[in-house]
C-alpha cells in the first residue's frame, strides 16, 4: 500500500529536526519559519483583538505617524490606518509583508496611503526619521535573544524618536509551570483543516526550555489524517522578566517606565499573561533615577 503524500507549508521541518539547542539567534529558522505561512498565522490569531484594540487607542492619542515593528500581516498596521493614522509598517520577514501588501491593495486609497512597508532589521534598521510613537506588538521582542540584540533594537528606537516620543511594546510573561513541561510531552488540539495544505490534520505542541538562555522553543506539530508525513513548524521565543526588562531600560536611557497587564490601564499582578510595557529615551545624562520612580506611580498609559 502507497503511503499518501503531504504537502509540507513554508517553514516546515521535519519532527524533531531542531532541539532549543540548534535555535536562538535572530534571524534563523525557529525566528522565521511561523512567519513564513501568512494563511496558517493569519487563521491562528484571528480571534486575536484586544492587542489591536490597545495599540490604535494608544495611536488616537499621538499626533505625528508611527513605527511599528513586527508589523507582520497587518493586524494592527490595517487598524492603525483605517483609523486614520499613518504607519511605517516594517518586518523582516517577507512573506507577511507581501502579505500585507496584499491586503493593502484591497483597501480605499486613503488607507493605502497612510501605509509604508519596509522590509529590515529592528536592531539595523535605520529610517532617518523621527516618529512620536513607536510600538512593538505580540511579543516581536521577544526575538530579541540576548542583551546585545536589545540594546541594539533600543538604539534605533532612540534614533527614530522624537524628544517627547514613546516607546511601546508587549510581551508574554513567563510563567515557572510553563517553561517546567516535559519535553516529551504534547498538548493536543481540536484537528482542523490546515489552510495552506487543505488537509484535515491533528495539531500538537511540545515545549523546550533552555533556562540559561532564558528561550523556549515550541514546536508547533501537525500529523494528516489522510497518512501523509507529519512536519513541524518551530518558533522561539525569548523570556523577558519583568525586572530584567526594567534594567535593560533604564541602563540604556529609557525613563518613564510603566508596565501594566494585558491591554488594559491595570497594573499587572500574579495572574498577567501579556504584560505592556511604556517607556520613552530620555536625554542623555537624565536616565535612570526618573524612569525608576515611575514604576511606583500610577502609570501614565492609565488614561487611555
């Protein structure tokens, strides 16, 4: 009997190809490959809204455009310009921002208008522009792997900043049972019918965790039903602490430091998954003792 063939989705590997060991710098597999299937991401986090909800009330408030980084498929970008804002949209990955290129081209001309895709690096990148908000949303730094690749994304964020600009970003908070799972061990799903491939597939993930590196590699794992080869997609993402992004921050000029939870004006407790974090570069020789008292203020994002 003929086994049935799968067709394998952009930045597919095949199971158990990477171990967290093989990941971790920017710009390799695990940072691209779910970034390379625009229809599978797209169907993943459609039901996604409060993020986007956040970041186009935030942009409400600023007069002047904004630099999103990580702008992806457009999940914000297209909000922020229906909104009326003006967007330099950029991303280094090149399917989604055909993607979302794509998506533009069925927009009025107004909206297309306010948007400007780039393609680039958020530790390189250098638009020679200055913006009063720049935003990094769902966790884009967190593929930020080390303090280097950080403090680099920090210094071009301070380039493209005007001198009352803020920036604002997002990222999942960890938490000590989620990076404690067994390697071995998969978390199933309802199956669904993969969008790119058309088959019916049963979906998994496993987990990894390097706590020196602080990264955790999920493997996002689909088997057809049909009998084909199964394949997985990998995704790493570095685990920011709270007070590890406090630090970074503060030692590279950044004050006014908020943090609050989940898309809301609260501040974060025990329970926050998505932790936002509003910040702004200070003039050098200001840093430091005013972003630090901020933190035990009300935060200044409690008005939106």
């Amino acid at each position: 009997m003929t086994r049935a063939k799968s067709r394998r989705p952009p930045g597919a590997v095949r199971p158990g190809a990477l171990g967290v060991d093989d990941v971790g710098r920017a710009g390799d597999a695990a940072t691209l490959a779910h970034y390379a299937d625009p229809t599978y991401y797209e169907l993943a986090y459609r039901a996604r809204q409060a993020d986007v909800d956040y970041y186009v009330k935030l942009a409400s408030a600023v007069r002047g455009p904004v630099l999103e980084y990580g702008a992806g498929s457009g999940r914000v970008t297209l909000a922020l310009a229906r909104s009326g804002r003006r967007v330099v949209a950029t991303d280094l990955s090149a399917p989604m921002l055909e993607r979302l290129r794509a998506a533009l081209a069925d927009e009025p001309p107004a909206v297309r208008r306010r948007v400007e895709l780039v393609r680039g690096d958020m530790r390189t990148l250098r638009l020679e522009r200055r913006f009063p908000l720049v935003i990094a949303a769902f966790n884009t730094v967190m593929h930020l792997y080390d303090r280097v690749d950080f403090e680099a994304f920090l210094a071009r964020v301070r380039e493209h900043s005007t001198a009352r600009g803020r920036l604002v970003f997002d990222v999942a908070v960890p938490h000590g049972e989620d990076l404690a799972r067994d390697p071995e061990r998969r978390y199933g799903a309802p199956r669904f019918r993969h969008p790119t491939t058309g088959e019916l597939v049963r979906y998994a993930e496993r987990f990894e965790y390097d706590p020196v590196r602080q990264l955790l590699l999920v493997h996002l794992e689909f088997t057809p039903e049909g009998g084909g080869a199964p394949w997985s997609v990998p995704l790493v993402h570095r685990q920011w602490f709270p007070r590890e992004l406090e630090a970074l921050l503060y030692y590279a000029g950044f004050g006014d430091i908020a943090f609050t939870a989940d898309f809301t004006a609260a501040p974060p407790d025990q329970t926050v998954d998505s932790l936002v974090v509003t910040c702004r570069p200070l003039p050098r020789g200001r840093a430091g003792i005013r972003g630090a008292r901020r933190l035990r203020a009300r935060p200044r994002v409690s008005s939106l």
